[in-house]
C-alpha cells in the first residue's frame, strides 16, 4: 500500500505523498457551493499537475465531498493516487421531517448528521461508509479529525482501533487531524502515530507548531502534512475583508501580511509562492495540501508551487521582524 512513487515516505508506513495535494474541503461545498462538473475538473486537474495525494473527510459537506471525489476518481488506476480520509464524525440519514443541522461551514449538502462516535465499532462502520462513497477498497491515510475536546476517547478507543486497521493492512498510516499543534504533539508524544496533518499552526503568519509539534515530530520520526498555509485566504490575498484562521482578518495581522507582501515582492516572489513554500523549512514536513475551489485555482496553486523562493528572502523576513530567528528556513 504504498501509493504513486516518488515524494516523500509518510513515517516508516511504505505510503509516499507528493509535495503538494489537493484538500478537499472544497468539493462539500465550503462556503459556497460548487457544481458536478466543477469539482470533476478540479480532481482532474489536480491530477494532471501530478498532485496525486488527495485529502478528504466524512466532514466536509456530510459526505459530499467522498462522494464527488469517488465519482471523479471512478475508473482511474488506483495505484496513481493516494487517499486521505477521516474518522471521529460518523455520518447517520435525517429522520423523516428532521431539520437538518448546522451546516458548519458547508452548504447544500445531502440530508445527514454528524454524530461524534470514537468508538471501535463506530469508526470501523465510518471507514466502511466512506469506501462506499469514494467508490475504492482502501485508503492509505486515516487521521482522527477534530479530536481535541475528545481526548480520553482518543486514548481509550479512538487510536487503538485506528491501530488495530493498520496491524490488519487495511489502512498504510495514521494519525490525526486538527488546527491545535499542542494537543497534535501531545499525541504523537505518547502515541505510535505516523503522520499527522496540522492546519494553521506552521505559516508565514502562525509558527506555534515550531515550538510544540515539529520538534516532537523530527523525535519520533512522525511525518507532518501541512494544511491551511494561507490561513483562510489571508496570504493568499492580503486585503481588507480577508479570512485569517475562519474569520475576518485583524488589522493587525492584515498588516503583517501586508509587510511579507511587500518583502516577497522586492525579491520578485509572489506572497502566495512564499506561503507555499515556507513550511518545507523543518525536515519533518513531507507535504502541504491546498484547498482549491476551481480548476483555475489548481493550476495557480501549481504555478506558485513552481516557483523559485531565493533564500535571501527569508533572511529579510527574519531581519525585518516579520519572521522569529531561530525559526528553520527553506533551503534555495
């Protein structure tokens, strides 16, 4: 179980990621909805720029999103991509006259219910129904999503039965999910966990993983994806109006975000080519996963992913207060 060649080994599982992947938050309809097309051409441009590592979840869009990446994947070489999925939430079908819950950020989904169940049998029946929905046999990556307020959980019967799936070959690696880097390194601190994905917390804006999660990390030997190297959209467009971490932007990390712009720009590098680059400074991350909402939105993820970072920049960032010293910096 092993995945596409090349790029880097999750852990000591075999399962190898490219340096980038497309987070796929986007097909459940995020914020705003998508059509069927739309999300067919994002997988398959995905695809094409050889982002063969796509990260899913029972989350997004209560399923919406398994689903539209299984009927896009439907018929492909299953040795040519790597799945990501998730488990913690299973999914049940609205009762007859039910109103459906909060969306959470998603719109249009199908008529179902989160329900958090961190039991054995509640995740073995999560994982059967999102092989239904993404139309495969396996996934190599399964993470724990969202578990920072389950934590005794986690350690009773939520990681023992993600174990359990590896030691039977059904799953390559695991581990968890989540935007809180402390909660992350403790984890990977007491557990055998193989990769985590850590969303936010290791930007341009937001170092919190540098000092909890990364150096624990490189210890154990535990792979680390990075999600969210935009912080919402902040560094992907620094302008008034701007999510940072969910939510409108403060004027004061606009600012900021605003003064890296104007640095990146004095060594001619877009700020959202420094964003992607940025977290490859600490050895322990394998790979970073982009949410991208339109074909177009691939391909300039791919051309920013392209670009040359000369390593001037970051020592200008560090010397103009904008970037910690001591922080570990990407290599040219």
């Amino acid at each position: 179980m092993t995945g596409p060649g090349g790029g880097r080994e999750l852990g000591r599982t075999g399962v190898r990621v490219p340096p980038i992947g497309l987070g796929c938050a986007p097909l459940g309809n995020f914020r705003r909805p998508m059509g069927e097309e739309q999300a067919r051409a994002v997988v398959e441009a995905a695809l094409e720029e050889d982002w063969s590592y796509l990260d899913t979840a029972p989350h997004y869009g209560v399923g919406l999103s398994e689903e539209r990446l299984g009927r896009a994947l439907a018929g492909r070489d299953r040795a040519s991509y790597v799945v990501s999925t998730k488990v913690g939430r299973r999914l049940r079908p609205l009762a007859p006259g039910e109103e459906p819950p909060d969306g959470e950020g998603f719109t249009d989904t199908p008529p179902r219910a989160r329900v958090w169940d961190l039991g054995r049998d509640g995740i073995r029946a999560t994982v059967e129904a999102s092989l239904e929905r993404l139309g495969t046999d396996r996934v190599e990556i399964l993470l724990l999503h969202d578990v920072e307020n389950h934590v005794r959980e986690v350690y009773e019967t939520g990681f023992p039965a993600l174990a359990e799936l590896r030691a039977e070959g059904a799953v390559g690696a695991i581990g968890f999910g989540m935007n809180h880097s402390d909660v992350l390194a403790r984890f990977v601190a007491d557990l055998d966990v193989d990769v985590v994905l850590c969303a936010g917390r290791w930007t341009l804006l937001d170092h919190r993983a540098a000092t909890d999660l990364l150096p624990v990390c490189e210890r154990r030997g535990t792979s680390v994806v990075v999600g969210g190297v935009y912080n919402s959209g902040l560094l992907a467009d620094p302008r008034p109006g701007a999510h940072y971490d969910y939510r409108e932007a403060p004027a004061e990390v606009l600012e900021r975000a605003r003064r890296i712009q104007a640095v990146c720009g004095e060594f001619g590098v877009p700020l959202r080519a420094a964003a992607l680059r940025f977290p490859f400074g600490h050895p322990a991350v394998a790979s970073v996963v982009v949410g991208c909402a339109t074909e177009a939105e691939v391909r300039d993820n791919a051309r920013m992913f392209a670009r040359e970072v000369p390593e001037e920049l970051w020592h200008a960032l560090v010397e103009r207060g904008l970037l910690p010293e001591g922080l570990p910096l990407p290599a040219e």
